[in-house]
C-alpha cells in the first residue's frame, strides 16, 4: 500500500491528460509522454517512482510487437513480397545508411551512428493513421502506402532489438562480429523454437480454450502464449519483445488472430501508456538549453532524409509525383518505436545519456512538425511537385478502387452457415464468426472464410474494421450478444446497414430499437413462408401472395399477433384486390 497515492496520481494526471488530447485529436502517446514529464524527477511538483512500473511498461512493447506479429503471419509477409516489402526495406535502409554514415563522418563512434539511424528509421503508425483516419485520406493512394510502409518499419524493427544489445559491448572488432553472429544465431533458434512450438501446440491449445467458451480463460491463455514466447527469447540472451513477436506470428495463421488481438488490446494500450510515461518521466527539460541545436538539427534531419528517401522510391514504382511526396510526407514524423530503441541502447550502453537526450527530443520535435505535415500534406506535395493547380482528378485524394466489400457474419449456427452459403453462390465475398471451435472448424472445412470470435466484442469489431463493411448479419442466438453488436455498430459506423435474427417480436423490436435496419423474428418468418406456401398451393397469385407478407412485415407483424388481427388482414384485403386462386 506504500506507492497506492503515487499509482493514484499518476493514474488521474493520466486520464486528464488523455482526456484533453483526445479531446484535442492528438495522439495518445504524446499525452502519455506530457505525463512523464510532469510526473518525473526533473521537473518541479510530485514525483511518481514506483519501481515495478517500469517492469510492466517493458510487457507493453512486448504485446506491441506480440499484435505487429499478428497481422505480418509468414503467409502475409510472403503476401507483401513486391512492392511494399521492396519500398519498406528500402527505405530503413537507405534511412539507416544515410544518417548513420552522416553521424559517422561527423565523429560519432559507429555503433551510436548505427542505433541513431536505426531510431531516425522509425514512423509513427499511430500518429500517421488516427490523421489520416481523421482527414478521410486513410484509403487513399498515398495513404494506404503511407500506412502499410510504417507497419512494415515496425517489422524491421525486431533484428534491431536483436542487435542493439550487442552493440554496447566495448570490445575489438572481431569479438563483436562474433557477439553479433551468436546473437542472430540465438535468434534464428528462438524462431525455429517458436515457430514449431506454434505449429504443434498453439493451435490445439486455443481450440480447447475456445470449447470451454470463457472469456477468461481465453484472455489467460493469450497472455500465456505472449509471455511465454517472451520469456523463451529472453532466456536466450534475446528481448521480450522479439518473443512475443514471433508467438503473435504464429498465431497470425489461425482462425483466433481476431478474437486474439481484441482480446490483447486493452493489455497493450495501457501498458503502452506506462512505457511512454516512462520515456517521459527520462525527458529533463532543464538539459533541452544546453542541446536545442543539436535537437532541432536532429529533428530537421529526420524529417528531411525520409521526405526525400520515400519519395524517390515511389517515384520510382511509376506512382505520380504529388502521391509520392504525399507518402514522404506522412512517413516523415518520427516513431514512438524509436523511443523503444533508445531505451533499449541506453540500458546497453551503446549510447550514453547525454546523445539519448538528443535523439529523445529529436524525435518528439519531429513527431509534432510532422503531425503538421500529415496536416497539410496536400499543399505541400501541390508545392513541392510544382503544381500550381489542384490535385488531378484521380489521383491524390481519389480513394483506390477498394477490394469489393465483405459482408460480415456474426455466428456460424444454421443460419449464418446458409447465409454464408447463399453469398458464396453468389459471388459475395464474406467472413464469418462464431464462438463454437467445431463450428468454426466445419466452416473452414466448407471452404468459407469462418472465424473464431464473439461478434459482440466491440474490440473485435475495432480489429476487424467493421466499418469498411458492406454489411453485418447477426444471426446469434444470444439475444445480448446481438444487441451489444448492433448497439455498437450503431454508434461507431451507422453507415453499414445490420440486419438481424431474432428469436420473438420482443427481441426483434429491441434490436431495431438498438439501429438494426431490419430484424426478423424467427418463428413468426416460419410461419409466414409456411402460410406463403400453402397459399401458392392454392394457387393464390404470387405477386398477392409477396404483397401481404411485405405488409405484415412494414406493420411490425401486428396483423397477425394482435387480437384484432382478424380485422388488421381484413383491412389489408380491401386495400387491394381480392385474394383468389388462380387455374
């Protein structure tokens, strides 16, 4: 209980500033790191330390790389082999050499050259998708290129957490090539480790976690995987981080990726925030005087290279200009990965505090000057290109003609498998969930894209992207599990049309009244197509046949449940013609 009202402070000064800033729209991370430096021990006011913080932030860059591993399984990674591949390795790359040959010519020793490149490397997908996100540019040219090269950053990052440890050792040059080949041997066994270990075990495992349909002992198992892979690496002289992003690639190949990933989210965001309070809490702004030049030289540095390196290589693929500066400019901001490595070099001594105080600030003054860049990288790409008209048509702002939409299905029972059935004769593309493991199994087996997961987890439906949906049909026995997804949808992308299965006119009323755009109550739509087709038996027309059911149905089923029903068809009757058979 001795550290309750420092975890208190820190937790209230946390939810203000957050709150602000998302008030604000500015990313998150920048709010996490205000509250470093407010709380740390370099600035005036209380001071927050509490040692086994700093434990849990370090299992946040752990479950960041465990749900960057999620979406980079190696089927995806083989998926992404041309372009983006060619343009994300190219641009670490020649980021990396460039910088780091620049701090090297200048006299710094190369293996702090090296790790300031590798920093200088780092975008910040968050900061580059909630601004895309927010200025409807996010299925853009320049904005899904922009968005897939910073992912991949992420995943070059890993052999960085590999070797920026080695580079500390202050020994000849012989004995650190050795170190680094032991390192990456370590690591190649830490894959093969994991990589069977997944294809053996993590699914079997998660398949009996699913039987038993609890979300607790699903969260469990999830947090044992990640941090199992984590300790595995780590016992092998690796980081935590590097295991956790081998086991989220290896559960990236199994039909739980989704469910998995909702399930970590609130795990990573909060320890994500504690890693970044951390970073903050290193920031001494009495220090910033003394080092402002170098900072804001560092800065001007990171955002120039990236500009002129991404844009030269998309210009290169054939891409139109203003697309390729556009994408320079949204990769230009610095990352909050390169943070991560920082941290990580000065732990390893292969920079000392003084230049992580530099490329620190550095970082962040590009994080802010490059959220104004994302800002307006419309006029400026109109500048840099020359252009003294608008964009042309179809081609910056234009959105890519976006893969055809799919339709989502919640639950694989009976109903969402003839559903997924009728789509799939149809051309329609679809992926399905439900919480049933044989379901799911069943479904893959039928060769549909079935899914395990709860359709009424908002964090899934956040995983997934609903919102790019050309449709949901929740078919879900549980009636809560179906209002909790409509109720969601409703709020977050009213735009996707919903329509639903429900049970009795109760349940069908109240999803309606939750946003579905329509709900069929099961066993009253029985009973109308038994109704329908005893009345084309007797040869009543099918046209009038249509016609009565699209009534009962635009009357809420009344003319058949209420009392006065009778009377309800009666009037139906005398608005159109008589019923009568037909010979």
């Amino acid at each position: 209980m001795e550290h309750l009202a420092q975890v208190l402070l820190l937790l209230g000064v946390a939810v203000a500033v957050v709150l602000v800033f998302q008030r604000l729209y500015i990313p998150t991370s920048l709010g996490y790191l205000l509250v470093g430096v407010i709380l740390g021990p370099h600035t005036a006011g209380p001071t927050v330390y509490v040692p086994e913080f700093e434990t849990l932030a370090e299992f946040g860059v752990v479950f960041l790389l465990f749900t960057i591993g999620l979406s980079f399984s190696l089927p995806q990674l083989h998926a992404l082999r041309h372009q983006v591949l060619g343009l994300g390795t190219g641009q670490v790359a020649l980021t990396m050499l460039s910088v780091g040959t620049a701090l090297w010519l200048a006299g710094l020793a190369a293996p702090a050259a090296f790790v300031i490149g590798a920093v200088f490397a780092q975008s910040s997908t968050t900061i580059i998708g909630s601004l895309l996100t927010e200025q409807g540019e996010e299925n853009s040219h320049h904005g899904r290129l922009g968005l897939a090269m910073s992912v991949f950053q992420d995943v070059t990052a890993v052999p960085l957490l590999v070797l920026i440890p080695v580079l500390g050792l202050s020994v000849a040059a012989d004995v650190l090539a050795g170190a680094l080949g032991w390192a990456l041997a370590k690591a190649v066994l830490a894959f093969a480790l994991v990589f069977f270990a997944g294809r053996w075990l993590l699914r079997p495992l998660f398949h009996l976690v699913a039987a038993r349909r609890s979300a607790e002992l699903f969260t469990l198992a999830v947090l044992l995987v990640a941090l199992l892979a984590a300790w595995t690496t780590s016992s092998l002289g690796l980081s935590l981080a590097f295991g956790g992003f081998l086991a989220g690639m290896m559960l990236g190949e199994t039909e739980f990726r989704h469910q998995v990933e909702s399930t970590i989210r609130p795990f990573r965001d909060v320890l994500l925030g504690l890693f970044f309070i951390g970073i903050g809490m290193r920031f001494d702004p009495l220090a910033i005087p003394p080092i402002w030049q170098w900072a804001l030289l560092g800065a001007l540095l990171i955002l120039t290279s990236k500009i002129l390196i991404v844009a030269a290589l998309v210009r290169r693929t054939g891409l139109d200009a203003q697309v390729a500066w556009r994408t320079g400019l949204l990769l230009a901001v610095g990352g909050e990965f390169g943070f991560a490595l920082i941290v990580i070099a000065l732990d390893a001594q292969a920079i000392d505090a003084p230049l992580g105080q530099i490329a620190m600030t550095s970082v962040l003054l590009s994080m802010v000057v490059g959220a104004l860049l994302i800002r307006f990288n419309r006029v400026i790409a109109t500048w840099l290109a020359g252009s003294a008209r608008g964009d042309a048509p179809g081609l910056p702002d234009a959105p890519l003609a976006l893969p055809e939409q799919q339709v989502v299905i919640g639950g694989y029972g009976r109903v969402g498998h003839t559903i997924a059935v009728l789509l799939k004769t149809s051309g329609v593309p679809f992926m399905a969930f439900d919480t049933d493991p044989k379901r799911v199994a069943q479904g893959r087996s039928d060769g549909h894209a079935v899914l395990y997961g709860d359709i009424g987890d908002p964090e899934l439906l956040v995983a997934i992207q609903v919102k790019r949906a050309s449709l949901v049909v929740i078919t879900v026995d549980q009636a809560t599990t179906a209002l909790r997804a409509v109720a969601f949808l409703r709020d977050t992308c009213p735009h996707v049309p919903v329509i639903a299965r429900a049970r009795d006119l109760e349940t069908s009323s109240r999803l309606i009244d939750a946003g579905a755009t329509h709900a069929y109550p099961e066993a009253i739509e029985a009973s109308l197509r038994l109704g329908a087709t005893a009345l084309r038996m007797l040869r009543v027309p099918v046209d009038d046949v249509d016609l009565m059911l699209q009534e009962v149905r635009d009357r809420d089923y009344r003319p058949v449940l209420e009392p006065e029903g009778d009377a309800s068809m009666s009037a139906m009757r005398d608005t159109h013609r008589p019923l009568e058979r037909t010979d």
